[in-house]
C-alpha cells in the first residue's frame, strides 16, 4: 500500500465486493473485500497492463479514477415546468405503419426540403408571366409548378449539371432557367422563349389555345423520359398510385387491380348543383357494384354483381387534382354536344385524404395536404383564359393573370366561386396540393425527464 501512495496513485472502491488495484506497471481488478491485500505485480484474469494489447486504454482508465466523480442535481423543475417546456422541445413526424410503396416513396424525395430556404429562396413577392401569343395555360401551370417549394428545390439540387444529349434538348434544364429567373430578378421572358423553344423541339408542338391538364401531363411524362436517373424521384414526388379490390363472394377471392400511375387525380363534379372537393374525392372512392363479373378462381368461376373498393396505394409530395369542366351532353338520337361545367366547387386550403389510404392501421399516420396553386379556367369551352393563383413565400395569395398580378385574399383563393360572386368568372380547374406530415409533440422527451424528480 505504501508504494502505491508513494507513487501517487491510491485505490478506489468501485462497487461492493470490488477493489481497483493501481501501480505505475499494474492495473488488476480484484473481488476480493476491502480487507483483503492486493499483492503488487499479481496478475489476475482481469489484469490490464501498458504492455499488453491496450497500454493507451489502461492509463485513461487509470487517469479516469484518480479523480472522483461527482452527481449534482441538474435542475429542480417541477412536472408542471417540464410540460410547459415541451413545447420548446424538437417535434417528430408521427409515420406509423407505411406499406413498402410508400416507405420507398418517402424515401426517395427525404433529402429534397419542402421549405423556402435554399439558394433558390425568392427575394419578391410572386412575378407575372408575358403572354405572346395564346400561352396561358402554359403561364398558369409553370406559375403552379414555381410556387411548390419542393419542386423547385429539386430543380435546384437535383440537375445542377445537365447529363441528357444536346440533340433531346433538356426540358428541366430549360425549365430551372425559368426558375432561376423568376426568382431571382432575371429576365423571365428570355427564360420562358428559351423554354417554349426548348418544348416545342422535345415533342411539343401545338399551336394556339391548349389545354393546361394536357400540358401538365406532358410536361410531367417528358421528365420522367430525359431524366431517367431521377425518375424514382419524379414518380415519388408526383405521381400518384391506386389500386381496386373486388371479392367474390362465393370463393372470397379477392381479385386485385392496380390502376395506372397518374401525375393527376381527377373527380367529376355534378353539373346541376354545388360541390365540395372531399365529397367529389369521397365518390370517386366510394364502393361501386360491377355487374356479371367473373370469378378468376378456375375452380369457382362463379359469375355475378360483387361490389369494387378503390384505395390509393402510393401517394405523392405534390398532388395534381382535376375537376373535370368537360363533359358531352348525350341528346336523343345518339348526337352529343361538348359543354363545360361551371358550377360552383368548394375545396378549402386544406385536404385529408387518410380514409382513403391502403389498410385500416395505415390510417393512423394520415395524409393531409395544404393548396399551393389553382389553375383555373375562365370563359366559354372553346374560347377560354387559363390564370393562376398561388401563395407565396410570404404567405400572401396572388392573382397570376399573366403578367398582371394582384392581391387576393385567403377567402378568395379557396373559394372563388363563393355567395355574390361570379361563378362563370373564376371556374377552378387544376388543384396543386403540397403534402404536410402530422406532427405531435415528443412525449418521450417528457417521459425522460421524470426521473429527475
């Protein structure tokens, strides 16, 4: 002992039962009592000395014990104090239980932020777009597009360096140009000729007044063809997935359709009266009966009128939603006319679509979206006027006529067909919904802090 005490180093209990013998050429840890003598140099079945495998372990582990080690309590809150700063505390996103489309999915757009911050962050309020010649639906869906954050980070981070051939002229990169443009001061309508040029060359070639949907739809299926190394993003970001289920009910077999993956989810809303977009969303969904329907079991191939649930599989970051405006009015004598529905359609700011996910425990994690952008359609079938009206950055609303731009208010935006208004004036026409994840506060963060009390 008192050549341990000459060398400076003593020993220290470490649990009961236990005993650390220390010695400038030994380290051995011993059960044997307080009582007993350590004999110096023994080597135990625990021993660790500085020439063996671990010298620079063995000398922290000596250096850690010469000095104690005291606990102090950190803090005296109280339950009701430690409550109140959980509020202050990180939030996480509530996932539940996601089926393996939809992990993939989020998986593949996690790293591109849905939040105005990157290099791309807009300096101004929301800009208009020049209309040479009969381009608003062009204007319209390109003004949608540039207001979803996301969208415009993954133009941002997602081809910083252009990898398709000169001769297929590259949509996106033509596309980020407008972006950086728009955003960021730069001549907009240099941009938008260099788009139209770029389009027209990649397989858009249609003169006069088109149909904004039909122009999504192109946009969205070229993409996914030039960048092929971004087309699980593309797909996952805004692409959407459903399936059908009939059983039969002699067999229960269940017969299972996946539809098509669409860059947009299209309801008809009824041509006689008003509507809200959930109820539209709620028919289309809703169980239908199919007639004279065939079992696909060869042992039962029992035929009769079996009930159809649809369901959406997969969902994306940015939902398209069409309400259908055309429809053909079938008179008698089998001759039909073209019209266009305007009646009025109520849709809000936000939209829960979680009834409709695959599965009953699926449910729990929700999907929920928040408006971005509305296209909407003004005038007659076959001489109209295409506009846009976003939220900004900023928060604010904006009517985006072309190159005119106004303020309008929140009311307005989400229901511009409303009491005294002109409902032939503004029919909405494309929905762009951004998708929000639901949030609740970290109850394990409180839990942790209890045994502090």
């Amino acid at each position: 002992m008192k050549s341990r005490q000459r060398a400076g180093l003593k020993a220290m209990p470490l649990a009961r039962g236990l005993r650390l013998a220390t010695s400038p050429r030994t380290c051995a840890i011993s059960t044997a009592t307080p009582s007993t003598p350590v004999a110096r140099n023994t080597v135990s079945p625990n021993y660790i000395s500085p020439s063996d495998k671990y010298p620079a372990q063995a000398h922290a582990l000596v250096a850690l014990l010469q000095n104690s080690i005291q606990f102090v309590p950190a803090t005296n809150l109280t339950f009701e104090d430690d409550a109140k700063m959980a509020v202050l505390r990180p939030r996480k996103v509530v996932r539940g239980n996601e089926t393996q489309r939809q992990n993939t999915r989020r998986r593949a757009t996690e790293h591109i932020s849905n939040k105005w911050g990157t290099k791309s962050t807009p300096p101004l309020p929301s800009r208009g777009m020049d209309n040479p010649s009969q381009l608003c639906y062009r204007n319209a869906v390109l003004q949608a597009l540039l207001h979803t954050p996301k969208f415009v980070n993954w133009l941002e981070q997602a081809h910083p360096t252009c990898t398709v051939p000169p001769t297929r002229h590259c949509v996106a990169c033509a596309l980020h140009a407008v972006s950086v443009a728009y955003w960021g001061q730069g001549n907009v309508r240099r941009a938008l000729t260099n788009f139209q040029n770029v389009a027209w060359r990649a397989g858009w070639q249609h003169d006069g007044q088109q149909d904004s949907h039909d122009f999504y739809i192109w946009l969205v299926a070229k993409l996914r063809e030039q960048l092929s190394q971004e087309s699980r993003v593309l797909i996952s970001m805004l692409t959407i997935e459903t399936k059908s289920i009939i059983r039969c009910p002699r067999c229960k077999r269940l017969s299972t359709t996946h539809g098509p993956t669409e860059p947009s989810f299209g309801v008809n809303p009824p041509a006689n009266r008003s509507s809200h977009l959930i109820d539209l969303v709620r028919a289309t969904f809703s169980r239908d009966i199919l007639s004279d329907v065939r079992c696909g079991d060869a042992t039962c191939k029992h035929t009769s009128n079996r009930p159809r649930t649809q369901c959406i599989t997969a969902a994306p970051d940015l939902l398209c939603i069409q309400v259908r405006r055309f429809y053909h009015d079938f008179r008698s004598g089998g001759t039909s006319r073209p019209r266009k529905n305007s009646q009025r359609v109520v849709f809000g700011e936000r939209i829960d679509l979680s009834a409709y996910l695959e599965g009953q425990q699926l449910r729990t994690r929700g999907l929920q979206y928040r408006l971005v952008a509305a296209v909407h359609q003004i005038g007659a079938l076959n001489s109209g006027h295409y506009i846009c009206v976003a939220r900004g950055p900023n928060g604010q609303w904006r009517e985006l006529n072309d190159d005119v731009v106004r303020r309008v208010r929140r009311e307005d935006a989400t229901d511009p067909q409303g009491k005294g208004k002109n409902r032939s004036e503004l029919t909405p026409y494309l929905l762009f919904w951004e998708r929000v994840e639901r949030e609740v506060a970290d109850q394990a963060a409180i839990s942790d802090w209890n045994f502090l009390e």
